[in-house]
C-alpha cells in the first residue's frame, strides 16, 4: 500500500514538475503579463462606474427572503393560543413579534428600542401635558397600518407590517439598520448583518432621482438606495493597483536574476527607482482612504509621510542590497584582477553597508517616535497587523545587510575560511539584531511615554472645556430671548412645579449634546428664597449663594457675563450660567450648573454607551493612575495606585521629571508650587525584557532561516547534511513535537482554566449583587399591594442609594414587563435599549416561575449578562422584577485575559524553545556515532590512514561502531594491497610503454649503424661524410631515450611523495612570477582570495603547473605573442584552477585523446606530460579537463578538494 501511495505520489510530481518548469522558464514574461492585466483591470472597474443598482438589487432579494421567513413566523404567532406564551425556538434576532389582544400586548419575542409600545393612540391633552419630543409621539406602533412601512423606532429602522385576525393584532419588524447619536466602539451603525451586504450603503426614506428604489414583498417602495463611489470599490481599483505593482517589482527581479549582469543591474535599479515614485504618488493620493498611508498611524517628513510609504521605502532599499549581492560574481572578475581595485570597490561596498546601517537606524526611530504602533512585543495583547508589518519589513532590512556584508567578505583574506551565512555566524548575528532592536524598541518607547506622560499632564492642568464654551457662547443671547422659558417661570412664580417642564425645553433645543458629557442641575431663585447648602446642614439665600460662587471661583467666558468657568479645584469641568429673566411678577433668577460627567459616574452600564467623556478629556490606559493636588493636597485621582493624601511640593524639581517609588515609576509635572500632577503606572521587570528578546530571536531566527535554506552550502556542510528521513531528524522531530503539543495542550488548558475561572467568580459576584438586591427591595416591597404603588419617592431613594452602595445598575420592571424605574435613565431615553423588557427572562420568571434568571443580551455590539429576579409581597403576589446589567469591564476583562494569555504565551514559549533544544539534543546524543560514522564514511580516503570511532558503551550502537572499526581495517588492508596492485600494473604498463619508446629509435639505430660498417667494408666513397651524419641522428634517438627515462623517473617518484598541506595561491604566484619573463607573452593571476589550501603532493602539483603553462606559453610562441590568464575560484567545495591563453588551441578531434599516454600536438615529445598530469590530479582527488577559452585558445582546468582542517 505504501509503495503504491509513494509512486502515486511520484506520478503526480511528475505530471506537475512539467507545467512548473515552464513557468519558471517563463517567469519574466508571465508575471509582465499578469502586471499588464492588473493594471488594466484596476482602470475598468473603476469607482466612476460604479452604481448602486446591483446593491440595490441585491439588498431587495434579501429583504424579500427574510419578510417571507418572519411571516412564517407570524403564522405560528396566530396558531399559538391567546392564553399561552409564543415560544418560537431559534428565533431570529433581526426579527420582532408582538401579539396583542385586544389591544392589549399579550406576548413578544425580542423588543423595540421605544418607550411606548400601546397601540392606543395617546389624547391631545395627554401630549401637550408631556410636552417633549419622546412624548409627542409616545406611541409609535399605534400609527402603524396592514401596509409595510420602513419606520423609524428609537435607534433603529425598521420594516413593520400589522396584521390582523379578529381581536388579535400582531405587529411583526424586520431590522434594516441601526442608527446611533454617535459612532464608538459599541455603538455603531450598520445594516442588518443578515442581509450580507459588504457595502455601506446609504438608504433614504425619499425617492430621490440619483437612487434606486427597494420594495418590499407586497410591491410597495420601501425606501431608496442612494448612488455613492464607495469606499470598497475604490479599495478593490486600489488593491489591483498595488498588484500590479508587485507584480511589475517581480517582473523587473526575475528579469535581473535571469542575467545577472551589469546590464540587468542597471535595468533593475532605474525600474524599481520609477516604481517607487510612482508609488509614491499614488500612495499620496490615497492619505484620505487607505489606513496604510494615514497620517493618522505615522507621519514624518519627505519620503516617510505614511507607514506605506515607509514599508515601501523598506522594501525598495532592501531590493538595492539585494541585487549587489546577487551580482558579486561579476563584481569580483570585474574588480578582482587588481589590488586597487579591489580595495576601492571593498570601501564602496563598506560605505554602503553604512549608509544601510544608518538608514535602518533613523528610519527605527522615526518609527517609533512618530506612530502609534506597538512595537513591544511583551505587549502581545495590543500588537496589530501594522506592529507584524514593520517587523517583517526590519526582518527584510536586516537580511538584505547580511547579504551586503556577505559580498563585501568576498574581498577580504577570510573569505575562503568564513562565511557569514554560516549557522553559528547567523545566530550571532540574529543575537546582535535582536539585541539591537529590543534596546531601541525599550530605550525610545520610555523617552516616548516620557512625552507622552508630559502630554497628559499638561492637558490635566487645564481645566476649561473650550468646545463647550463656544456652545454656550452660541446659546446665551437665544436662552435669554426664548419666550416659552419665560412663559415657564412665570407659571413657577405662580405657584406651578414647572421644573420637568423647563428642562425638557433646555435639553431639547439648547443642551442636548451638552447633556450627555456633563450633568446638568437647574436652580430657580425667586428674591429672598432660601435653598439647602452642600453640606445639607443649613439653609442660605439662594441669589447669594450663586454670587459667591461667581465671586469667588468664576471667570466670564464672554462678554455678555451669563456663563462663568468655575475654577473650584473639584476635579471636574464646572460652568455656571447666570440669567435673569422679567416678569410680571418680577425678575426670576436661572442658574444652570454644569459639572462634567466621569466614567466611573455611569455604575453600570459603560460610558461608551452614554458618550461620556472624563474630565481630562485623554484618553489614557487603565494600568495608569494620575493624581492633581493643588495646595500640596491631593485633590483629584484616578486608578490604582495609592498617593499620598498630602505632598510636600518643595521636594519636586521644577516642571517635568520622572521618577521611580518601589514597584511604581512616577511622571511629575511641577507647573507651580501649588499645583503639581503625578501619573504613575507599576515598573516592568525585567523578565518582560527577557521574553521580548525572545520573541525577536524567534522572528528573526525564522525569518533568516529562509536565507540559509537557499544559501549554496559548502562541501563541509554537504558531507555533515543528513537524508530527508534520517534516524536524527526522525527523533528530533518526535521528541521536540511530543514536548510541543504536551506544552501546547497545558497552555491551552491553563487558559481555559483561567477564563473558566473567571467566568465563575463573575457569576458568583452576580448572584451576590442579585441576592443583595432583591433581598433590600423584596423587605422594601413586604407590604404592597400592587405595582402601581412602586411609583414612590423612597423607593426611587432607596434604589439610587443601593445602585451606589454595589456599583451596579438597577432596572424594575413592572409585573408586565414594562419598565418603572432605571438608575440609568438616559439609556432608554437614548433609545438604546426597549422599555420592555427581555421576552425570555420574563417567560422565566412570570410564566415558569423561576427564582432567577442570568441572560446573555446584547446592547449594540456590547456583551453584557443580564440578571433577573422576582420581586413578592408577602402575600406571595408578584410585584415587580428587579434586573442587573452585570457588565464584565471590557478594558478589565480583555485586560485580564489578556494578561492570562500574554503571560502563558511567554512561558510556554520559553518552554517550547527548551523543548525543542531538548529534544534537538537528545537526537544528537542517540545519533551522534551513526552521524560520525557518516561523516567518516564520507571522508574516507583510501590514500590516509582511517580513523577509528570511540565508543565504549556496549549497546546497538556500539556493536554497529565495533563493526565499522573493523570495516576501516579491513578497508585499509583491502586498499594497502589493492594500492600495490595498481603500483604493479602500473610498473608493468609504464615498462611496456618505455619498452616500446626504446624499441622505436633503437631499430633506427642498428640499421643506420649496420649500413654505415657495410659502406666501410666496401670502402663505399664518401662513408665518413655519412658518418657524421648517421652519429647525428644516433645522437637524437639517445636525447629521446634521455627524456623518455627521465619522464620514467617522475612518474616513479609519485607513489612516494608524502602529502600535505599547501597553499595553491603562493604555488600558483611562484609559478607566474618563473614564467612571466618573456616580453611577447604577458600572464595573468586572479584570485578572491590569499589562501587556497589543499592536501596534496607538493612536488607533483608544481609539475602539473608547469607542464600546463609550458604547453601554453609553446602555443603562443608559435604565433609570436598572446597572454595567458590563470584564475582561482571556489566552486562547490573545490578549488577551480584555469589556465587559458589566445593561441590555436587544439583541434576538436583531437580533445577526446589529449590525456592518453603516447598523444602529442608537437613535433618533439614523448606525449606522457597531459596522461602523468591526469594521474597527478586524480590521485589527489580532484578533476582535470579540457574547453575552448573566452580567449580564443585553449583552456586546461583542473580542481582539489579544499582542505578546511589547516588552521591560519
């Protein structure tokens, strides 16, 4: 089963390396292609042909599927009897029912944010009695018909039809958006989620000529959807624009590494050069829309005016780095052949790499200076995609410097000893940038929080709101002329409790935005009325009393002297407005006091809900506590720390300085003696410092992994490299992934733990504040008889005076479920939430009974729980059900959570790294002899001694070492004799071919010389001239037998040369300098490097030298002049040594037999030079070839290991 699985798999990796190569081959042209169809795109969907229509459309279709599903519902409605309770499981949540009988609201599912939910239309004189705008129209449903209408209730809009069957009338509503006085975190506006419109659309009431109209299922117009250029479909024009521009970076990279020349390098440089400034403009046009390249998330100068605008800047820079490195081998032939050369582009290079380290450097610190963005990573709970952003663009920096430095080490003395792509050199490396980053990150984001701290403290000490004094600047002369406040105080005068009434007005036409940031407190003073002081223990004269306060602490903020600013050092924003108004009566005084809401005023509900702002107006983080004194008395505090009562101020150095006091670090700011303001927020330890490190070693550690994965490897590194599937990596990965996913499960049980037990603690303090509620209201309650009686004075005291004691809300609800009495008032008003209350929990309590009841609801897109509990008398009647919204603080519990997480995350990290260092270690020691056997296999040399492996535990292992061991031995003797064969064959070989390069010229011999003795026997004339001439050519064959047994003595000596370490440069350089002696022909020497050691015989390597550069230098005499260039390079773990020169070079038949014994080019020679070189070569473990030089002429080259054993 296996192996078919494994050849399936192969199958398939076949069939797909075929279309994989072709688009690598193609890689340039297909992604210019992909950058022109983009971009093309980008400009067809366009936001000028953009509509509405097909929203419209869509939006319709939506409506009608969920109209159809909620009269379905309905149905069940009618079906269910009038005597029972609807109970509909899975109800929608955008969906609401109420069941009247009678007129009379019988049963509901899900509520109306109203206050009124009667059917009944409410009597004129009703509504001028109750003369506001939540009043004027008290009773919305009661206007609603068997049409469907979209309709506005409270905070939302709705599509609402009635329906009808005899005495029962079912109003059911469909959600179509929320609509809120102001946007935050919770309340926001949206469309029904249901409808899944990704779009904001913008809906109208009217039909307007530019939008277009949405019916409901009964063909009636609903409401219209206005044409906009929307913000999504310009993100998509923007999104395939920027596509395109990666695409075309992309394009102009594959288009460079395919040449990788001077040429394609210039290319690259000017295209990603216009790139960026296009993308620079573009990005610039985008400041409005895009949160990438808002100034509200960092801005500097110049080129850095958003954080897009940076991370491009980045990549651009880092692109630059790049192509230099990849470039370095032309640069090295171009600048290698001379020192000067060499040492100007080293220093260019250096300069370089300076002006690199400095621009990551300024560019950190802008960063972190000018941003909002979390950089410290022990803050995991407010890290962002920006925070991931801007480190991996550092990351891209910080790799590409590496590569920089890399190439600038090709031109050093160490370049053939180190590399700094090494493992080891790489972690040193990632250590110094972490180091480097976590010191910057820390030492900038304190001087940061330094202004920052600075900045809040100048902000506490002005007190003054000054938006609000231009709104009552705006309000003075219309609440002096309104003619209904007069005609209200007048009615006061004479004697009517007109207060209710006078405020609606106020809030209605002139305070309704002031009202829900600061609390407002109307006083009407007639002459010579007394009111109650502060201290509730004496009454004063009520004009006085407001006199003294403007005398006393007052500052006009106009000219018109009708609001003052209070400076009474309270810790809150005070204004006071003084009017005098002229009746018949007589002049009636108005005093309007302004005091500015804090958020811990709102108990229960959060102050988002209510748009409350503190005070101070900043907006400051919750593990930070400030205090203001004034006086050196402590006047005003926030948060957690303890300050001190009373100060002495003397002590603090003037204007602003930080401090540190035990676990605290303290941020003064000492405006004047009597006024100084301290924040403080507790000192992080050093373990925060610790784990941030970490976190970067990991990130960066990770990320430069990708550039050790694609680095070429040395030989050292390919004979240490292990199988895919080894024993090591096998027990590796399951020692380091069984200690992970142990770790993992822990870490996610003890957050699960945590939460769990958070969640129980809460619950426990919820019924707590239930039990203390209902048991306080239940004796309050012992004796009333009916609901109606609840509308009582002390009962409203008793409530607020609970509501503070246990810091929660109280709502009390009536035995129908309508709203009595709510210590938050302004939620209901704000229609925010409905007036009836949760259709389930009273199903609970009124129907089934129960004791209480703990709810999950929902206010905007707040969470909340929300308790409910019955209220008896003592005769057992229900009187009332009291509630609690019981808020789990968001910024307190996502805190805690938080915290919870970070702090598991930081130790399970700390942990994981150990388990995986363990488990690296544990394979290491179980694997170590096979890894050494390994290695030693691989460097096995027959020609030196094999070493032994020590290991003398007797385990498995130690019976495969014994075994190797006696491998090796019977190895070496194996080789010992196999090596005095070859020395045999090759004695017997090299005495056949001297025999027969003796025998050639010797036949000559005898024959020139028996001819020469018959001429002299016969007295032939002229023998002695022939004589001489036959003692010639003797003479010729003897010089052939000379060379022939001296060539014979060389090849001898081979076998007993000892090896050892060399340095090829400094025998190459000896070379050159012997044969650079002739004026006709000029040598050349190249090399990247000074020390080249190899392990060979020294002797016999000179030879090969020289034999090569002397069939060179014949080659070129016999053209009359040329030059020959010799170079050393580094390739695949081996030494390259070429010798070219410009001469014929040698004749294509002939290359296949140049290193056969016996073959010459020349006319003199016994042709064992190239054959002896070839055996020198491979003898010491290396190649020898032969190819047509760039030069023209020939080219021989051979290569040897290099030896990384010698130590410089």
């Amino acid at each position: 089963m296996r192996k078919r699985l494994e050849s399936s798999i192969r199958k398939i990796a076949g069939k797909l390396s075929g279309p994989y190569n072709a688009v690598m081959r193609h890689r340039t042209l297909l992604a210019f292609l992909f950058t022109l169809i983009f971009f093309a795109v980008s400009f067809v969907i366009s936001p000028g042909g953009y509509t509405a229509r097909g929203d419209a459309f869509k939006l319709e279709k939506k409506i009608h599927q969920r109209q159809y599903l909620l009269e379905e519902y309905v149905q069940q409605a009618f079906d269910n009897p009038v005597d029972q309770w609807l109970e509909i499981e899975d109800f929608p949540q955008d969906m609401v029912i109420y069941k009247y009988n009678a007129d009379t609201l019988q049963t509901w599912v899900n509520q109306f944010p109203i206050h009124n939910d009667d059917v009944d239309v409410l009597p004129l004189w009703y509504r001028l009695h109750y003369l506001n705008s939540r009043n004027l129209y008290n009773t919305p449903l009661a206007y609603l018909t068997e049409r469907e209408q979209y309709v506005n209730l409270g905070s939302a809009w709705y599509i609402i039809k009635v329906y009808k069957k005899e005495r029962v009338k079912i109003i059911a509503g469909l959600l179509v958006k929320t609509e809120y006085l102001s946007d935050n975190a919770v309340l926001v506006g949206k469309l029904n989620p249901e409808f899944n419109i990704d779009t904001k659309l913008t809906l109208t009431q009217f039909n307007i000529d530019d939008g277009w109209m949405v019916k409901g299922k009964d063909g009636g117009v609903l409401f219209s959807v206005v044409d906009d250029v929307h913000s999504a479909v310009r993100g998509n024009n923007a999104i395939l624009k920027w596509l395109s521009f990666l695409l075309a970076f992309m394009t102009l990279y594959f288009y460079f590494y395919e040449r990788k020349n001077f040429t394609s390098f210039f290319i690259f440089i000017l295209g990603i050069t216009v790139l960026r400034c296009i993308t620079f403009i573009y990005g610039e046009m985008l400041r409005m829309e895009a949160p990438l390249f808002s100034p509200n998330i960092y801005a500097d100068t110049g080129l850095f005016t958003s954080l897009g605008n940076l991370l491009l800047n980045n990549l651009y820079v880092a692109l630059v780095l790049l192509a230099i490195h990849i470039i370095r081998r032309r640069l090295v032939r171009f600048f290698g052949h001379t020192t000067l050369r060499k040492v100007v582009l080293t220093l260019m290079l250096t300069l370089l790499a300076c002006l690199a380290i400095a621009y990551i450097h300024g560019t950190l610190l802008s960063l972190i200076n000018n941003s909002n963005i979390v950089l410290e990573l022990y803050h995991v709970e407010r890290l962002n995609i920006y925070s991931f952003l801007c480190y991996m663009s550092y990351g891209l920096l910080f790799m590409s410097l590496l590569l920089l430095l890399q190439t600038i080490l090709m031109f050093t003395p160490f370049y053939s000893k180190e590399s700094l792509l090494k493992p080891k050199n790489m972690l040193v490396y990632i250590f110094i940038v972490a180091s480097y980053m976590l010191a910057v990150v820390s030492c900038q984001g304190y001087r940061k929080e330094e202004q920052r701290c600075r900045m809040w403290t100048n902000k506490l000490s002005v007190e003054r709101d000054l938006g609000l004094e231009l709104q009552l600047k705006e309000i003075e002369n219309k609440l002096l002329s309104d003619p209904i406040i007069r005609t209200i105080l007048r009615a006061h005068i004479q004697g009517a409790d007109t207060r209710g009434l006078l405020k609606n007005r106020l809030n209605e036409n002139y305070l309704q935005n002031i009202s829900q940031k600061y609390e407002i407190q109307l006083t009407i003073c007639r002459p010579n009325e007394t009111l109650m002081h502060n201290d509730g223990k004496r009454l004063v004269d009520c004009n006085s009393y407001f006199k003294n306060e403007v005398l006393s602490a007052g500052s006009p903020i106009s000219d018109k002297y009708n609001f003052f600013f209070l400076n009474n050092y309270n810790g809150r924003v005070s204004y006071l407005g003084v009017f005098t108004y002229y009746t018949p009566e007589g002049a009636v005084m108005l005093y309007l006091e302004l005091n500015s809401r804090f958020m811990k005023d709102v108990i229960g509900y959060p102050a988002l809900l209510f748009d409350y702002k503190q005070a101070d107006n900043i907006n400051m983080p919750s593990f930070y506590s400030y205090a203001k004194y004034t006086d050196n008395e402590l006047i005003m505090y926030r948060g957690n720390y303890n300050f001190p009562i009373t100060i002495k101020s003397e002590e603090f150095e003037e204007g602003f300085s930080a401090s540190r006091s035990g676990k605290y670090a303290l941020f003064i700011n000492k405006f004047a003696p009597d006024n100084v303001i301290i924040i403080s927020r507790p000192k992080r330890p050093l373990f925060v410092y610790f784990i941030s490190f970490s976190y970067m070693m990991l990130f960066f550690g990770s990320f430069f992994f990708m550039v050790a994965r694609v680095r070429q490897t040395s030989k050292r590194s390919m004979r240490a490299r292990l199988p895919k599937y080894s024993f090591r990596r096998k027990i590796t990965y399951l020692v380091a992934l069984a200690l992970a996913v142990s770790l993992l499960l822990m870490g996610l049980g003890s957050v699960w733990f945590g939460v769990s037990y958070y969640n129980k603690t809460n619950r426990m303090q919820m019924e707590e504040k239930l039990q203390t509620v209902q048991s306080t209201l239940a004796d309050f309650c012992k004796y009333i008889g009916e609901y109606n009686e609840l509308n009582s004075a002390d009962l409203f005291q008793t409530i607020d005076r609970m509501a503070n004691n246990i810091q929660v809300d109280i709502n009390i609800y009536d035995p129908l479920g309508r709203l009595v009495r709510s210590t938050q008032p302004e939620l209901f008003e704000r229609y925010l939430m409905s007036s009836r209350m949760n259709h389930d929990a009273y199903r609970q309590i009124v129907i089934e009974s129960k004791r209480h009841v703990v709810n999950r609801e929902q206010i905007a897109e707040l969470s909340y729980y929300s308790l409910y509990a019955p209220i008896i008398n003592i005769d057992g009647k229900l009187i009332a059900i009291v509630n609690i919204p019981y808020f789990v603080r968001t910024t307190d519990f996502s805190g805690d959570i938080s915290s919870i997480v970070a702090a598991i995350i930081n130790i399970y990290i700390l942990l994981l790294i150990g388990a995986i260092l363990c488990g690296i270690w544990v394979s290491n020691s179980l694997s170590r002899p096979l890894a050494e056997i390994s290695r030693k296999m691989h460097t096995v040399d027959v020609s030196r001694h094999a070493e032994h492996i020590n290991y003398t535990h007797n385990d498995e292992l130690g019976v495969l070492v014994k075994a190797y061991n006696q491998m090796v031995d019977d190895l070496e003797e194996s080789t010992k004799r196999l090596a005095q064969t070859e020395r045999e064959h090759a004695w017997s070989e090299m005495a056949r071919q001297i025999a027969h390069e003796i025998k050639n010229p010797l036949t000559p011999m005898r024959l020139s010389l028996q001819h020469l003795v018959r001429m002299k026997q016969r007295n032939v004339p002229g023998w002695e001239d022939k004589f001489e001439e036959t003692a010639g050519s003797i003479l010729e064959q003897i010089d052939i037998l000379s060379d022939t047994a001296s060539e014979f003595s060389s090849f001898a000596k081979f076998y007993y040369e000892e090896s050892s370490v060399i340095n090829l440069y400094n025998i190459i350089s000896e070379q050159k300098i012997l044969f650079d002696t002739r004026e006709n022909i000029k040598i050349l020497f190249s090399s990247s490097f000074e020390d080249a050691f190899v392990y060979a015989r020294k002797g016999q390597i000179i030879r090969v030298l020289v034999n090569l550069i002397s069939n060179a230098v014949q080659a070129l005499e016999s053209v009359g002049r040329g030059y020959i260039r010799i170079s050393l390079l580094m390739e695949n773990g081996n030494y390259l040594v070429s010798i070219e020169d410009n001469g014929p070079g040698v004749k294509e038949e002939d290359e296949a037999k140049l290193f056969t014994p016996n073959f010459t080019t020349k006319s003199s020679g016994t042709g064992l030079g190239l054959a002896i070189c070839s055996n020198i070569i491979e003898q010491s473990g290396g190649t020898i070839g032969y190819s047509r030089s760039e030069l023209g002429g020939a080219n021989f080259h051979f290569t040897l290991p290099v030896h990384y054993g010698h130590e410089a």
